[in-house]
C-alpha cells in the first residue's frame, strides 16, 4: 500500500505542486495586534459563491 500510494502521488500533479519543496518558508512568528478595549477592532469575512438550497 506505501508503494502504491507513493506512486500515486508521484503521478499527481496537484500533489507535486503543494509538496513542502515548493512552498516559500513562512519566516519567524510576529505578535499579534491586541486591542487596547472590547470592540476597538472588528473584523468580518464573507463567503460568496455558495450554491442556493431548497431552505
């Protein structure tokens, strides 16, 4: 099974382009920004794109 699945990803092209030799290094850790008060920074993320259902 080690044998197949190496071959498998061998042949793969998306597995050859997201192999860890390709990707730039992330560098060092940076602190984080923390809000001085509750509410002082908001964020929001939006997810478009998503099919309709029948809800």
């Amino acid at each position: 099974m080690k044998r197949q699945i190496s071959e498998f990803v061998y042949a793969c092209l998306t597995c050859q382009k997201s192999k860890i030799e390709h990707q730039k290094p992330s560098g060092l850790l940076q602190p984080m920004f923390v809000p001085e008060w509750k509410w002082d920074s908001i964020a929001m993320d939006f997810v478009r794109g998503l099919p309709k259902t029948k809800k």
